[in-house]
C-alpha cells in the first residue's frame, strides 16, 4: 500500500493515478490535435522556407525584373503597406464611430439587427468585392479623382495624371477599408460593451451629454481594445488578395501617388496574378515574397494579439 | 434612419439644465428633422446650378443639416449641447456610410447575375463553350468536393483541439497553442495556398496542381476559426454536468463523448457552419492549387479542378470576344457564392435557434 | 450492500493550500451520517474526497487513507472511476443531463458507460430507481420528456434516482436541499430515511434541524479564521451532539452563539 506519510510531499505532489486506457487514448489523441497545431504553424514557415531558397540562392539576373530579388520584392512590400495603409486610417474612425453608433446611440431593440447588417460584410468573399470594385467603385470614383487632381494637384499623394478607370491605389485602399470594417468594430463594439456601466453613470450623474460620458469614460477604457482591432484589420488588409488583384492596376514602382494609373502591385495581388502563368524559379520568387508577406502579418498579428490579451488581462473578463 | 436618437432624449439632457438654472430653452424634438428636410430642399434647389448627382446631393445635404443642427443648438442650448449633437449627426452618418458598400454591392451583384440563373448554369459546364451559353456545373461540384474534404479535415483537427484546450490543457502549452490559434487566424490565405503547393512541390514535383492541395490550403484557414468557436461553446458547458457524470463512474473521454459535446451539439453545429461559409469563398489559395478546367472533374487526386470563385475570377478577367457572355457567367458565379454563403449564416442562426439544449424552463 | 468506511489521517489541498487538516472519523453502514458547520469549513471538500471527486479540480490533492472494504481508494492501483461507481453523489444544485429525457437521465450511469442491457431489464431498473426515489408516480407517464422541465425538488429526486441506478454502496450528498422548498426538502428527507435501509449516506447540511431529524451521527467541521485549515472538531452521536457536546465550539454553534 502506497501510503503518501511514507513519500516526501513533493511540491507537485499528486499521486500518479491510474488511468483507463480509453482516457488515455482520448487525452492522446486531443493532445495530438493541439500539438499539430504547432506543427502546421512550424510546417507553413519551414515549407515556405525550402521553397523560397532557390531565389534567395538564384543569381540576380534570374529573378524576374534581372536586378535581384530584394529590388523584386520592394516595390511590393511598398505597395502592400501603402494600400493597408490607407485600408486602415480610413477603416478605423469609421469603425469606431459605428461601434459608438451601435453600441449607444441605435435603439436598443434594433441594435443587435444592426451589428448583425455590419458582420453581413465579413461575409462576402473577397472575389466579390474585387467585382464590386472594379464595377461599381472605381468608375464612381474617377470624377473625384479628377477633382483631387485639379485642386490639390499640389500635394504629391494627389498629383496625377488621374486614371480614367478609376483603379488606383487609392480604390484599392478604399475597397480594403470596407473589408476590414467589420473585424475593427466588432472588436471595438466588445470592448466598448466591456465598459463598466458604474463608469458611464456617474459620468452621466455628473450632468455630462452623451458624448462627454463617451468621451470621458467610454473611449479611454476602450483605446486598446480599438488598437489592437486596428492591428487585426491590418493584419487582414495585409494579406487581402483577389480585392486587389482585381482592382488594382499595376504598373511601376515606388510611387506615393495614390490617383494615376501607374501602382506598385501588392505581394499579395501579386502573386495571385503571376503565380497561374509562372514556372521554375519564377515560382520560387513569388514563394519567397509569400514568405516576406507572411513574416509581416504574423508580426503584425502578434503585436495586436498581445495588444487585445493585455487588455484583457485588465478587464477582470476571465 | 434613426433619427429618433438624435433628438434629445428628455432624460438625457434636461438633468443639467435645471441644475444649472441658466438654460430653460431647448431646442424642440422636431427641430433637427426640420434641419435636414431644409438642407435637402435648399440642396435640391442648387441641383441644377451645380450639376449634381444622387450622391453628392445625400452629401451636401448631410453637411449641410448636420451644420445648420450644430448651429441651431448652439445658439439656443449652448455649445456643449451643440458639439454633442454634432458627433451623434457624425456617428448616424458613419454608420449610413458603411451600409452604402453593402446595398450598392448586393444590388450591383443580383442585378448583374440575375440573368444567367438558370438551369443551363447549374446542369453545364464550359467544354466547347466559346460565347453564349454555357454553365459553372463543373465549378459548382468543384467547390462542394472541396469545401467538404476540407470540413472533413478541419472539423476533427479543430474539435479535438478545443477539447484539449477546455478539458485537458494547463499551464504553458495551453497558452501557446491558444496564442497560436490566434495567429493562426490571421494568415492570409494566398500564404495558406503558397504553403499547400509548397507542401506537394517537394513530393510531387514544380507545377503540381491537384484538389486535396486546395483542401488542405482551405483547411490551414478553416482549423483555427472551427478551434476558436469549438472552445468557447464547450467552455459554456456548465461544469456541473461534468461533475454529475464523473459521480455516476463514467471515465473523462466518456463525460466529453456523450455529455459535454451532446450538450454544446446546437453551438458547435453553428460554429462550423459559419466557419465553412469563411472558407467557402476563398479564391487565393485555390486559383494557385487547383486552377481552373473546363471540364467537369470531380477527383480530388488527380488534377486540376473548377471552383465557383476561381472560375469567377477566370470568366471576369479573361472573359475572350466577345466579353459580354463571360462576364455575365462571372456575375452570376458571383450571385450563387453569396447566395450560398448567406444561405449558410442563415443555416447556422436556425442551427443555434432550433437545436439549442431543450430546457423546460 | 451498504459499506463502512474508515478515514484517517486526512489531509486535504487545493495546490499548496490546506483546506482541510488530519480528518480521523468511520462511517458506519446503513445510516445517516450529517456534516454540519460554519461556511468554508471545509465539509463539502471532506465530503468530496471520499468518492475522489475532489482531485477533478485542477491541483487539487490529498494526504492520508480512506479505507473502504479493506481497500484504500487513494492506493496507488485504484482507479477513481471505481471508486466513483461505488460511491455515488447528489449535488447541491439539481444538475440532470439537459440533453437528456427522464428516462435516460436515470438510465445515464449505465448507457454512459455503455453496459449491454436488455429493454426490458433497463426498463425494470429505471421503475425500481424512480420508485426507490419517490418519484416514479410523479413522472411515470411522461418518461419520455426532458428532465429539465421538472421542478427543482423533482429533478434533484430524479438526480438521487440517476445516483442508486448505478447501485452504488455509499451514497454522498451535498447540501441536497439548499436550493429547494420546505415541501421539497421533507419528500427528500423521508426519502434518505428510506434509502438508509440499503446504503450508507454522508450528508452535507447548513440545516441543522435536518441533521438532527435524520442522521444518527453528526461530524462538526469548524476552522479557526481565515485561511486557516478546516478540521473535524467532534464527531459523535446525533443525539449527544445536540443535547450534551463534548467540545465549547460545537455547543456554541448549536446553540447558535455563531456560524
């Protein structure tokens, strides 16, 4: 008999017990599923990697473009942190602001229907926004293009020439604002939910309006949630392919000017557009921008997920 | 829309005014309504004189009306009622603003597909097919063999991942694989494609296209969001019930087996529905592991297959001469996705409702 | 097939934390066994380790032996699972399966573990645990229906049906009236008078009118603050604690002096 007086308590401390064989098997295999998790997340950087080798290895004429993979990728990085860019500093406001909308300003018994109307955007698959782009967005845009460029040619974003078909960079990023919405005021609406009612009763007890009682207790409480949304929806807007692909037309390099018809195309696009008709170490090449794309958004959404756990911590949630 | 918000609820702002006793006046409920039916009819009358259209006339009179609000209130109930009545104009119109992509893009797709949603769509494919005519048989198939494989895939990895978050795992495992998971959701799907083809490149050799790469691609997308809402579900679980079946002597596999799943059943059903709308639009990964055929080929191991959103693509962006029949395809190809990815949330709101545990209370 | 069980030397933890201190106590066989005392003192935690439902908490843990038939459940080739089939346990809050119809709420401890049974044998089973619960006239006509929808004095006697279909020994129950009506709690309370006749029963109670109308020995757990360790301070006849206490503490509990 194993009396536990005779055995040092250990700081542990438990008695291995015994286990039933199909608890075992069925702990193993859960186990297992959590771990191939990791191993998936290992398989999609290490298979990236070998795949990429080639044109990290490849001479510089080989690359397409002949000046060598970094010159290759560059303009694409550029391109997909500007088009995110923009995705997100015209995503946020709006998205808070709808969050506020619905969160307290819609009446209650229609509040849910509207968030629910919001989410319906997360829903459409990013081919159809392509569609709706290209369609409806773009040729919408054009005279408005033409405008910027008539009256604040001045300033380099808006110098022009303006494009005719209206597939700027700038409707790429509008087109990516409208895909990331939802996640940055879903977070947003989450943590705005989270406010303690306490904090935004004695705002009002002390005669604040609405929007002081917001801005008071609401939106400070709330900041790091909106950050770490932010960060999501960047993260999204990143790594957004066929949007761009479809809307966007490319042709040049670096360029800041966000209404001509000559863009920086985005790794993502990119790819999706040569990746069909490619072969041999042009294959390596995209495989190796996926693998720079993929450092980023998994920075990126890293940096947010730490952002929005730390908030977490705070709220008292768990 | 809702408008009523921006009048003044009478207990929102009359708590100040007396206490402060230097403001009786207050602008009357209708006042605001009354603001922006004159910015629209002051704007409608400009029309002519500045060559608007429909959008920028709804724009102007929105400035327009939300300034003569501001100014009207501030005049009579001071500028902190005035700057709150501004930003509730502001947040109205935010939320106004982003339902314009939603109506314009269900309108632009229904009516453009409309057309061709008949039965030639559904029952052909596009073999011999140069202009008129033709269907997304093929693609159609494509994308359910696919979408099912990758369900299949995902749904066990998934499930079982979030029983051992809830029931099993402690401490620092725990925390990474929940970290990761997040991470996970957030790989962009052209990079789940590149991975899928990467993986099948080393065993099978460059140029390498076949169904299950894209199952596989769509399923690096799919596990993350299946674990996620899995482990939410089960953690509503309540731990009595856990508890009444262990004091019974039934072992913990058999108390998750038959109690704790049984029990979440309505809000894991619901989880995955959702989960394989998210992935059943996916274009990216699988334009670059399955490609697009002309023909019907319903095997996922051997070839290259047609799915409903790369053979949008395809249609739409090499439409051939004359253009007009392609693009009424892609259009259409279009309308059937959202239809079936709104068909699927639909399904997974029923799931919820109807299937929920039955309580007699 | 009521069983005696011996305890000694008990220590229980949560983690580091000692919630309960050097329990010595047997419990007799076929009767009524109450503990009482103040909140936090540590009976219900008592009351778990003896079915070894206390290690399902996270970190939670024991020192010490309980011996029953000879057999310590906490040795070291002794499966809990066992041990809890031997041992059964009502909880506080009425907990049926909700997926569940009342029929195979009482039937659950046998399907869950997949026992082979003909109809008509589980049929035979589940009419003698509703009658042995007080409850088979009550649901007799509606088997079929989910055992949510009884009423909380109802369900928690459909739960003490699921706890005896198993055919357990000991039967353990944790304040089983707490959350119930004083019509409620007096159909429980002659029902624990009945079943005493075939089990041994450990009750938990805040009531101590209920322990002194149904049990024959009473255990009195009491801690010294805070963060202190719970202990066993008397262990005695029903009848002795109530009327004539070895010990200050339980007189002045008894008497209502605190607690």
């Amino acid at each position: 008999m194993s009396s536990t007086r005779t055995t040092p308590p250990s700081p542990a401390g438990t008695r291995r017990s015994v286990r039933r064989p199909g608890d075992r098997v069925f702990a193993g295999t859960a186990k297992g599923a959590g771990i191939l998790i990791l191993v998936i997340l290992a398989g999609v950087a290490a298979f990236l990697v070998v795949e990429a080798v080639p044109a990290l290895t490849a001479p510089a004429e080989d690359i397409p473009g002949e000046s060598g993979l970094a010159s290759y990728v560059a303009p694409l990085v550029f391109g997909t942190l500007l088009a995110a860019v923009i995705a997100l500093l015209v995503a946020t406001p709006l998205a808070v602001a709808i969050a506020l909308f619905i969160g307290y300003y819609a009446p209650r018994r229609m509040a849910q229907g509207l968030g629910y109307l919001v989410d319906l955007l997360a829903a459409i698959p990013s081919i159809v926004y392509g569609f709706w782009g290209i369609f409806w967005l773009a040729p919408k845009l054009v005279p408005f293009y033409e405008w910027l460029e008539r009256n604040l040619g001045f300033i380099p974003l808006f110098a022009g020439p303006a494009s005719t078909t209206g597939r700027t960079m700038l409707t790429a990023g509008l087109v990516l604002a409208v895909m990331i919405l939802p996640i940055v005021s879903a977070i947003s609406r989450e943590v705005f939910l989270q406010v303690p009612s306490l904090h935004r009763e004695a705002a009002l007890a002390l005669g604040a309006t609405r929007w002081e009682m917001i801005r008071m207790a609401v939106l400070p409480y709330g900041r790091s949630g909106v950050i770490g949304g932010a960060m999501l929806g960047l993260g999204r807007a990143l790594g957004e392919t066929m949007a761009v692909a479809i809307v966007l037309s490319v042709s040049g390099g670096i360029t800041f000017n966000l209404i001509s018809s000559g863009n920086p195309s985005t790794i993502a696009a990119n790819i999706a557009l040569e990746f069909p008709e490619s072969s041999g170490i042009d294959i390596n090449t995209l495989i190796a921008s996926g693998l720079a794309l993929f450092v980023i958004t998994l920075a990126v959404n890293m940096l947010a997920r730490a952002i929005v756990n730390r908030r977490a911590d705070f709220s008292g949630a768990n | 829309m809702s408008q009523t918000s921006t009048a003044p609820a009478p207990t929102g702002s009359s708590a100040p005014t007396p206490r402060r006793g230097e403001r009786a006046r207050r602008v009357p409920n209708w006042a605001p309504w009354a603001a922006f039916a004159g910015a629209a009819v002051v704007v409608g009358a400009l029309w002519p004189l500045l060559d608007l259209n429909i959008a920028l006339f709804v724009l102007y009179t929105v400035v327009l009306g939300t300034l003569a609000v501001y100014l009207l209130t501030r005049s009579v109930e001071g500028s902190r009622q005035a700057i709150d009545r501004l930003v509730t104009c502001l947040v109205v119109s935010a939320f106004g603003l982003a339902m314009v992509p939603l109506v314009s893009l269900v309108w632009e797709v229904v009516s453009r597909g409309i057309g061709r949603l008949d039965g030639t769509f559904f029952n052909s494919s596009l073999v011999g097919i140069v202009g008129e005519g033709g269907g997304a048989y093929h693609a159609i198939m494509g994308t359910l063999i696919i979408t099912a494989l990758t369900t299949l895939i995902s749904v066990p990895i998934g499930l079982m991942t979030a029983v051992f978050l809830v029931e099993y795992a402690r401490g620092r495992l725990k925390r990474a694989i929940t970290f990761l998971v997040d991470v996970m959701t957030g790989i962009p799907s052209i990079v789940a494609g590149l991975f899928a083809y990467a993986l099948f490149a080393i065993f099978l050799g460059p140029g390498v296209r076949l169904g299950i790469m894209g199952a596989i691609a769509l399923s690096v997308l799919m596990i993350p969001v299946v674990v996620r809402s899995a482990e939410e579900v089960l953690k509503l679980v309540p731990n009595e019930l856990r508890e009444a079946s262990y004091a019974l002597g039934v072992p913990k596999w058999r108390t998750i087996v038959k109690v704790v799943i049984p029990t979440a059943i309505a809000g894991l059903g619901t989880g995955v529905t959702l989960a394989i709308a998210r992935v059943v639009g996916e274009t990216a990964p699988l334009l670059i592991t399955l490609g697009i055929t002309t023909a019907t080929n319903l095997n996922a191991f051997d070839g290259r297959m047609a799915t409903l959103p790369v053979y949008a693509y395809y249609q739409l962006t090499q439409p051939g001469v004359p253009p007009q029949f392609a693009t009424d395809r892609a259009w259409t190809a279009a309308l059937v996705l959202i239809i079936l990815v709104m068909g699927l949330n639909v399904v997974a709101r029923l799931i919820s409702r109807f299937f929920a545990p039955k309580s007699g209370r | 097939m009521a069983k005696r069980i011996d305890v000694s030397d008990l220590h229980i933890y949560y983690g580091n934390f000692l919630a309960v201190e050097n329990v010595n106590v047997s419990i007799e066989p076929r009767s009524i066994t109450a503990l009482i005392g103040p909140s936090g003192c540590g009976k219900s935690t008592f009351l778990r380790s003896l079915n070894r439902m206390h290690e399902v908490i996270p970190g939670a843990r024991v020192e010490g032996k309980v011996v029953m038939d000879g057999v310590d459940l906490y040795g070291s080739d002794v499966d809990p699972v066992d041990v809890r089939r031997q041992i059964g346990m009502v909880f506080q809050r009425p907990n049926p399966f909700p997926t569940m119809s009342i029929y195979e709420n009482v039937a659950a401890g046998l399907r869950l573990n997949a026992k082979r049974m003909k109809k008509s044998d589980l049929d035979d089973l589940v009419e003698r645990s509703l009658k042995g619960a007080n409850l088979w006239t009550e649901v007799k006509d509606r088997l079929d229906r989910p055992g949510a929808g009884l009423s909380g004095g109802q369900q928690q006697r459909l739960c003490i049906a699921r706890a005896i279909a198993v055919e357990p020994d000991v039967l353990l129950m944790d304040e089983p009236c707490s959350a119930l009506d004083p019509i409620s709690t007096l159909a429980i309370e002659d029902l624990m008078t009945e079943l005493k006749e075939r089990f041994t029963i450990v009750i938990v109670t805040h009531n101590m009118q209920q322990a002194a109308r149904v049990s024959e020995q009473t255990g009195f757990f009491n801690l010294n603050g805070v963060g202190q360790p719970g202990r066993l301070i008397e262990f005695n006849p029903t009848e002795k604690i109530f009327s004539n206490p070895d010990q200050k503490a339980t007189e002045d509990y008894i008497s209502g002096r605190f607690g």
